[in-house]
C-alpha cells in the first residue's frame, strides 16, 4: 500500500526530469523521453491500484471516484504522448530550430505536468487545491496550444484561449470568494455541514455559485462558454486538442459533481442550480450537434461534437438528486460517459493525426476512400464515429444509456425530447465520415504505414470502446456507489471547526 | 444453440472481413443459420409454452442484466423467418463486382441482428442487436445501391437511428415505471410483474406513447414510412429482401412482445390512434402505391402498406388478431422477399425497373412469369397462401377486439382494411399486366430467363409461404400459448 499522493509526486518529478533532461542532454532527438515519460505513466496505471485508502486528508479525498478519474487522467495522457509522437514531423515544421527535432523537449513534458493537474484535481476536495490544480493543467494548457510558433492559427488559437480561459479564472476564484465568505470554509464537506448547520441567504449564495458555474462551464465547453472551442481546437496542436477535448473535460466534470454536492441539499438552492445546469444542458447539447452538422472540417467537427458531448454529461448533472439509486444515478453516468467519451475521442484523433499526415490536410474529404487506403484505420475510426453517435454495443451507446436513463428517471421529459433530436443530428454528422471513408473512391491509393506504437494504441482503443460496450461490468464495478465527498463529512468538518 | 444462431453470421462475417472466401462462406453461414432455425423449430416443444433453451450469461449484476436468449412460439417462427430469407437473399445475390467481402459481411451482420433480436429475453440485448444491422444497412445501400443511393441510405439510417432512440427511451421510461426493488430487464420477469400488476394503469400510457412511435418508425408505420419505399428501391436485392422480409419485423415483434403485454393499459388508451394511424397505411399507402411507376419502389410502398394488417391483428390485442398478425409476419416477410428476388432479376436487363419499360415477359420468361404471378397472389392475399389465412384471422380478430376497446371503431377499421385487399390487387394486377403480358418487345423476346439461374431460393420462399397457406394451424397454433399466456384476462 503506498500513499495516494506518491502517484501526483512521480508524475510532477517525471515531469521536472523531462525539463532538465531536455536543458542538458545533447542530443537532438528528444523522442526518447516522451517513450520514457509513456513507460513510466503506464507503470503508474498498476500502482494507482495499490492505494492506501486511508492517505487521504481534509483537502485530498482518495476514493473510487477519486482513483478512477485519476486513471482516466494517466491513460489520456500516455495516449496524447502518443500521439505528440506521431505528430512531431507536423511540428517541427512549425518550430524555429537549428535543427529538425530540437525543441521537442516541452512538447513531451509538459502534458505530463498537465496530468499531475488533473490527478490532483481529481482528489481535490478544498476550493484552495481545487483552483491550484486547475491552473495547473490551464497554464500548461496556454504554452502547448500556442506551441506551433510559426503557424499562425495556433497563435491565435493561443491568444483565443489564454484571454478567455484567464477570464474564465477570474470567475471561478470571485465564486469561491462569495461562498467563503457566506460559509467562511473554503473545505466542500466543512461547506456542506456549515450550510446544514447555519442559515446563509441564498441569493448571495446562488450568486456565487452561478459564477462558479461561469468558471466551470469554461472549461467544459458548456454553452454560453464555448465560443472559445473551435478556433482553439482547430488551431492547436491536434495531439493538444485531443488532451484539451478529453483531459480538461473530465477534470471538469469531476471538479462540477463534488463542487455541487454540498449545495444540492440546501432548500431554494440546490432546485435552481439544477434548473440552471438543465438549460446549459439544453444549449449545450442543440448547439454543440446542429453547428456540427455543417463542418466540412474533422478536427473543427470534432471540436462541435465535443461541446455536444458536454452538453450529455450536462443532461446527466442536472439529472443528480440526494436520493441515492444504484442505477441511473447521474454519477455514475457522467463517469462511464467520460470513460466512454476519452475511448472514442483519442481513437479518433489518433486516427486523423495518422491521416492527415498522408493525405496532407484535416478535412472530411482527406478522408475519401480510406477503407481502401487501410481498412485497419477506417475500421478504427468507423468504431470511433459509431461509438460517438451512440449505435449499441459500443461503449458510447452505454454511456448515452445511462445519461438517458438518469434523465428519464429525473422526470426531465423536455431535456429527452431535445436529447433525442440532437442523437439524430449526430447520426448525420458522424456518418458522413463513414460515408466519406466507405463510399468515396480514394483520391490518392497509396496504402497508409503506421508506428508499431501507435498501431498498437488504435488497436487497443478500438478493442477497448467494443469491450466495454459489451461488458460495462469493469467501470461500472470501479464507480458502485460512487461518493462525490469524503465518506466521512462530519469529521473533516469537526477538525476545520476546531481550528477556528 | 440460439446463441449459435446469432454468432454463426458474425463469426462468418469477421471470416470474410479477415480473408475468407466471401461467397462460399456467407453461404456455408447461411445454410447452417437456415438449418439451425429449422432444428430449433422442429424441437421446439409446443405441448409446453413459454421459453425454451434458455441460457444466460451475466453481464451487468448491478442492473439485472443478462445476456439471456431464449424462444417461444412467436420467436422461434421470427427465427425461422430470418433463416429462410437469409439463406434466399445471399444465394439470389449476384456476382458483385467491387468489395465483395464487406457486401456479404454487412449481410450477414443483419443476419445475426435480427436472429440476435428475436432470440433475446432481455429488453437490452433484443434492442441492441436490432443496431447491429443499422450500419451494415447504411454501407450496403451507400455503396452498392441503385437509383437515389446516397439519399435514401442518408434517409434510412436517420430515421431508424431517431426511431431507435425514441425507442430507447420508451423502454427506459418502462424499465423505471416498475418499483425500485423489482427493476429488471429479463421479459419474463417483467412479464410476470405486468401480469400482477406491478406497474400502475397510470404509468403505461406514457411508455407505451415512445414505444409506439419508436417501435412505429422502425415499421414504417404513417406517417413515419417516408423511410422505406426509397430505401428499399435503392438497396442492392439481398439488402432489401433482408431488411423487408425480416428486420422490418423487428418492431412488430417489439409491439407484440414488450408493447401490449407488459403495458396493454397504456395500448388501450392509445388504441384510437394507432387504428387511425394503420387505416393511413393501408389507404394512404395504398393509394401511393398505385401511383407508383416503377415496379421497386411499387414493392417498397406495398411492404409500407400491408404493414397495417398487421398493426390492426395487433391493435386487437385479442389471442385471435395477434396470432394472425404473427403469422402475417411470417408471410409477408417471405413473399416480399420473393418479390424483391425477382424484382433484382428484371434488374438485370432494365436497371430503372420502370413499369412501361417491360411487357410481354410471359413469353420470353415462362417460368419468372409463373413465379412472380404466385408470389403476386400471395401478396394480394389470395387463399391458398398464408397471407391469406393470416389476413382473415387478423380481420375475425379485429371484428371482435379485447375487452376495453370501442368496438366500433374496430369495425370500422376492419372495413378499411377489407377495402385495401382491393387496392394490392389493382397495383399488383397492373404491376403484372404491365412486365409479363402483352406482346414483347424485338429485344425483350431475346432476353434469357433468368429464373433458371436462381430459382431455388425463390421456389424455398414460395413453398413455404404455400405450406404455411394450406397448415396455418400448424402455425397458428404455435403461437397462440404465446399470446394466451400474457395478454390480460
């Protein structure tokens, strides 16, 4: 049994060796290291099964939530090396170096001081560690969006998402200032026993939250937030825009669920926040899927698609109630859905890193005739697109199933109607890459070479989204009864009592 | 063994994906399906209802979820069904030109989503194998279609998909309507729970609400049906004999085995629209079909109408018009599927199939002539064919539905429905007038029969359909147990 906390200590040394590493090695090639930096985070996926359960404290939960999304944060981020390996010719030609591969170093290491963020956050049950660990993963974020130095639409894609996401964490930390104030914790179970025990006014109160869902709903793209998505994902590095799609998302989620546990039980509040969330959630999901439906660009569809997928893992938040069910209960759908989610978007970018580095550009039409170029991607993708779509057996259709279900079960039949609308839009947009791959003659037949690494990663993705669409037991096992707070409340509010 | 049924099409299909002989193995799988259906049916013992050759397999204990397949007598004459057309619609398939393994692999994932479907006694799997053929669909009508492929293969995938979810959420909505305690997915529980009540009058009528419309789009009910005529003119001949004949299905057996047992107050409530609804399919359509000037999307838009036979036998929810509208099932899937056989062998020598682009076949294609006149008949419902005894059961159902249900709107329905045996004969009459009488063309009295070629399978499809027309007790009387068992008192 170790420690919870060496599992984020590794990462950040891994990560300050990279650096170093990086300064005073001589060679030029620094592929070596993100190999190195992939060995290392998988080793840490099979320690993270050895926690001590107890190593936690008032400010660090360790539990099933706790771990899993810790895990889902290592696997995105051996993947996102993986593919910043696959990308670096793409890179290098955007880069001024003397010579070609110098400068690589951060590229590799900074995702893993991303990851050591969201690994903290993940944990993070006190707004102080909650806020460093974000800025954590958004500063790392601002340096490898805008890395392509001399290609200008990352620049942009840079400024774009620094401005907002700076923005964004002015928000956030004026939200949690309110509710300090009101509660004078910043602790989320001292949070919750002070508003059961004391009576605060809930308009200052809702105040504050609404601004804590302005910072959050940043970061996971929700709709009114989201005009900072598509630029930055088409600009960015595309290995970075899957890490943003599917890292910065699920840290979100996860910091929204413990966030809002204590406030749910409040009367006059935790209705109105969930009312909110349910809007957001609507937005969300009509305009993530219809302004999808017209792109004729992947990487900008994928963009749309991920603020639609947001917009699910929405219906499932605003679908949460304090009567704790097994089945349909929304936390366990958000958590199955970003599992899901992280399968089917990282086996797409995976694939289109590949492809658009044959067929020399990133639109649908670079997709044409691939299931002849190599059956072996299209078939890779057409899993991804299936699985994002939702067609069963599948991980995605289990996730959309559980997000419908709790829904369903919340009575929210107008989020359904709307949800269902939406699925359909999303048919239409993720088939038209089926179609493009599947129907299209190819316009150039050269058969596609791939990595052995990255084969490797596509095949085990692949395998994966059929796997757990199959046999959801896995996850579903990790996440029974998942707990969003500290089993034991009480006491963390005792102890930060006895130190006023 | 059913669990063979279902993988011996997939295994067979991930062969030929992975470089396996197409052709000889899609056949080997289709015979072996069509011999597997057919052991199960003979071994099927009718002298005990209920569920046979239950086998499970856990897949989610949180949730109650298994992976449980099972049959009784309506799903093991929908298994028989899904052999027979399989192993008709890829021996009639023609030399394919480009990509022949994904052709028969997306064939045989059909296959195995039906046979999937009908073979599972959990509401989970019988909806997720009946995906499994979603997307085959959409590759096999993109990419080998004819005519307006690529916006009828748009056309039915998302309107199956938007079927589908809507379903999806009915059998949630349902899944939830029982108490907590007793949540399950296993048919026959819920069944037993529905049977003693567990779930409230007041709580069917809004899953009852989904299903019908989810269950409905996938039928083609109106005026949902916009899908399937278009597809089903596009669709390479096997692809549309596979999703006519036996997917189609799929949410009639839905409506049958979740829909009206499980929730028959919800279907009482509902019943006046459904039977405005099916009077549209059969009127409606049916004119449409006449209109039609082109013998496959004629075939298309007559499949979309005598869908509503079979909504009135279900309508009923009396033992009478659900065995006939299951034994209608049973017919109209074989002689559509003959049809559309024969339908792809006129493709040969005129692609459009327009009606006035033939004449005068008789002469030049005795025996095609021949075979599609029976087929024709079967189609209009004349006696001798199951079609015919399957309608009359549907109708003396109809006449006389289930307690709590106005019966004079039945009769009125009735009368409609009696009316639309006329229109299938007006459109299938011209239909015949126009391709085989008449005297042909120079060039038509060239073109060589080609019912020789491919005869078998048609003739398999028209024995059985004339088997099942002279014994429908034997069939009729499989089937009945079934529905005596749930349907309330």
């Amino acid at each position: 049994m170790i420690p919870s906390l060496c599992l984020e200590i590794t990462v950040l040394l891994l990560g300050i060796l990279m650096l170093l590493v990086e300064s005073f090695s001589r060679s030029d090639d620094k592929r070596g290291l993100a190999k190195m930096a992939i060995g290392i985070l998988s080793a840490l996926v099979g320690f993270s099964f050895f926690v001590d359960p107890a190593s936690g404290n008032a400010f660090y939960a360790v539990d099933a939530t706790a771990h899993f999304f810790k895990v889902l944060a290592l696997l995105t981020t051996i993947v996102v090396l993986i593919m910043a390996l696959e990308y670096s010719s793409v890179l290098a030609k955007y880069l001024p170096g003397v010579t070609p591969g110098a400068g690589l170093g951060e590229f590799y290491s900074l995702p893993v001081f991303t990851c050591a963020g969201l690994m903290f956050m993940a944990s993070a049950v006190d707004f102080l560690l909650i806020f460093v660990s974000l800025e954590l993963v958004t500063i790392s974020f601002y340096i490898l969006v805008a890395y392509m130095r001399r290609h200008t639409a990352s620049l942009e894609a840079g400024v774009k998402y620094l401005i907002l996401g700076a923005l964004s964490t002015g928000f956030l930390v004026y939200g949690i200032t309110w509710i300090f104030g009101l509660t004078g914790e910043t602790n989320l179970a001292a949070i919750q026993h002070a508003l059961a025990t004391k009576a605060v006014a809930t308009t200052p109160l809702l105040f504050g939250l609404m601004l804590l869902l302005t910072g959050l709903g940043f970061k996971v793209a929700a709709v009114p937030f989201q005009l900072w998505v598509p630029d930055v994902y088409q600009g960015a590095p595309t290995p970075i825009t899957a890490f943003l799609s599917v890292g910065s998302k699920a840290a979100g989620f996860v910091v929204l669920l413990r966030v809002l546990q204590p406030f749910l039980g409040v009367p006059g509040v935790g209705v109105k926040v969930l009312a909110v969330l349910a809007l957001m959630a609507a937005l969300t999901m009509l305009y993530g899927n219809l302004a999808a439906l017209p792109q004729d660009n992947f990487k900008r569809l994928l963009a749309y698609s991920s603020i639609g997928h947001a917009g699910y893992l929405l219906v499932a938040v605003a679908s949460v109630s304090d009567t704790k069910a097994t089945f349909g209960s929304a936390g366990v759908a958000v958590a199955f859905y970003l599992a899901g989610y992280l399968l089917m978007t990282l086996l797409s970018f995976l694939v289109l890193i590949v492809v658009a580095r044959h067929s020399r550009g990133d639109d649908i039409l670079h997709f044409n005739g691939l299931a002849k170029r190599s059956p072996f991607l299209a078939f890779a993708l057409l899993t991804a697109m299936l699985s994002l779509a939702g067609v069963p057996f599948t991980a995605g259709f289990i996730g959309k199933f559980l997000v419908f279900a709790a829904a369903v079960q919340a009575g929210k039949f107008w989020l359904v109607a709307i949800g269902i609308l939406t699925v359909a839009a999303g048919f239409y947009y993720y088939l038209r890459i089926v179609a493009a791959m599947y129907w299209q003659e190819p316009g150039d037949t050269t058969p596609i070479k791939i990595a052995p690494l990255t084969r490797t990663a596509i095949g085990a993705l692949t395998f994966a989204v059929f796997v757990f669409g199959i046999f959801p037991q896995p996850i579903l096992r990790q996440l029974k009864d998942p707990a969003f707070l500290p089993s034991t409340p009480v006491h963390a509010a005792h102890q930060s009592e006895h130190g006023d | 063994m059913l669990s063979l049924i279902i993988f011996i099409p997939l295994l067979a299909a991930l062969g030929i994906l992975l470089g396996a002989p197409a052709r000889k193995t899609a056949l080997g799988a289709a015979a072996a399906e069509f011999l597997l259906t057919l052991f199960t049916f003979l071994s099927y013992d009718k002298a005990k209802a209920g569920f046979q050759f239950l086998s499970s397999t856990p897949i989610a204990p949180e949730w109650n979820l298994n992976y449980l397949v099972g049959v009784d007598g309506l799903s093991v004459l929908m298994l028989l069904l899904t052999g027979i057309v399989t192993l008709a619609a890829i021996w009639v398939t023609p030399k394919i030109e480009k990509r022949e393994p994904l052709y028969y692999a997306c064939l045989l994932f059909i296959t195995a989503g039906a046979a999937g479907a009908f073979a599972s006694v959990d509401l989970f799997f019988l909806y997720a194998f009946h995906e499994l053929a979603l997307i085959p669909t959409f590759l096999l009508i993109g990419i080998w279609g004819s005519g307006e492929r690529h916006t009828a293969a748009w056309k039915i995938t998302i309107y199956l998909g938007l079927g589908s979810f809507i379903l999806l959420i009915g059998l949630l909505d349902l899944y939830l309507a029982v108490p907590e305690a007793l949540r399950t997915f296993n048919l026959i529980d819920l069944q037993k729970l529905a049977t003693s009540g567990a779930i409230p009058a007041a709580a069917q009528t809004r899953p009852y609400i989904f299903l019908l419309i989810g269950f409905g789009i996938l039928i083609s009910l109106f005026p949902f049906h916009t899908w399937a005529p278009a597809a089903y003119a596009s669709a390479p001949t096997p692809a549309a004999m596979l999703h006519a004949g036996v997917l189609k299905k799929f949410g009639l057996y839905g409506l049958m085995r979740v829909a009206i047992p499980l929730l028959p107050e919800g279907a009482k409530h509902w019943a006046n629209l459904l039977l405005i609804l099916l009077v549209g399919n059969i009127i409606y359509v049916g004119f449409a079909t006449i209109a039609q000037k082109k013998l496959d999307l004629l075939l298309g838009y007559s499949s979309v109408m005598h869908m509503g036979y079979i909504f009135l036998g279900v309508a009923a929810m009396n033992t009478i018009g659900l065995s006939g509208a299951a034994l209608l099932m049973f017919a109209h899937g074989l002689s559509i599927a003959a049809l559309f056989a024969m339908a792809g062998m006129l493709r040969a020598n005129r692609p459009q199939l327009a009606l006035d682009s033939f004449g005068g076949l008789a002469k030049s294609m005795p025996a095609l002539a021949f075979a599609f006149g029976l087929a024709a008949f079967a189609s209009i419902g004349l006696p001798g064919f199951a079609n015919f005894a399957s309608e009359m059961t549907v109708f003396f159902g109809a006449y006389k539905p289930a307690a709590g249900l106005d019966a004079s709107h039945f009769h009125l329905a009735v009368i409609f429905a009696l009316w639309g045996v006329v229109i299938s004969a007006v459109y299938m009459l011209r239909a015949y007038r126009a391709i085989f009488m008449g005297e042909p063309s120079k060039e038509a009295a060239a073109w060589p029969d080609p019912f020789k070629a491919l005869r078998w399978p048609v003739i398999l499809l028209l024995a059985v359909l004339l088997i099942a027309g002279f014994a429908p007790g034997k069939f009729l009387s499989l089937v009945q147990p079934t529905f005596d068992a749930v349907l309330p008192k």
